[in-house]
C-alpha cells in the first residue's frame, strides 16, 4: 500500500515552467527566461544515510528529491524554481494509478545560468 501524507506536509510552495527565447526591451535580442506554467505545493523529502551513498555511487549526489500530488503536467525536462533558486528535473516518478492519495517524486539538480559552463 501507497504511503499517504497530510496536507499539512505540503506547505511549501514551487514554481514549474520552462526556459523560454524573450526579446530584450531594450536591445532587442533574443534571451532565455525562466516562464513559470504552473505552481504547486510540495514536501521535500529527506534521504537515508543508504539512500544518500547509493545516490552518491549513481552520480546524483547533488541532487534533491521533492513530492507532490500527481500532476501530468509536470515532466522531466521542466524547470522549478524553489526558495529562488531554479533547478532542472531531471528524473520524476510519476504515480498514475487511479485514486486520489497519488504522489509524483521528482529529482532535482541545481540548474547552471545559461552561458556558463
């Protein structure tokens, strides 16, 4: 059985969007921006020690793990932007069973400002 979380756990607030081309107002150049799409509540999630060295062995050690209800519109290759700072999803888990108690966990990395290496 699915564990279940109470509401009161998804107090924080993120934003999901996409980097996308923008004319700068005042030069007229193409730039990418952060657009938000959507905004969800979430729960961060915390690791075990087991769960933080296999996360070291399979390279996502800077990475974080975060929940939220199910939502098909959040997928990898968006953006979230949490506390100010964006990060990529770079891997979500999707629970598309039917019922209402679904969670979706998403794997975020912190995402590089376009241009720098």
């Amino acid at each position: 059985m699915a564990k279940k979380y109470p509401p009161t756990d998804f107090r924080r607030t993120a934003e999901f969007g996409t980097y996308e081309s923008t004319p700068n107002p005042y030069t007229g150049v193409s730039v990418p921006k952060f657009v938000e799409k959507l905004k969800l509540h979430y729960k961060p999630n915390t690791r075990t020690l087991n769960q933080e060295y296999l996360a070291v062995q399979a390279g996502f050690s800077e990475t974080r793990i975060i929940i939220i209800r199910h939502n098909a519109k959040v997928t990898e290759g968006m953006q979230a932007r949490l506390d100010g700072e964006l990060y990529d999803i770079i891997k979500s888990s999707p629970d598309d069973n039917f019922g209402f108690s679904n969670y979706d966990f998403l794997t975020l990395k912190k995402s590089k400002k376009v241009g720098s290496k």
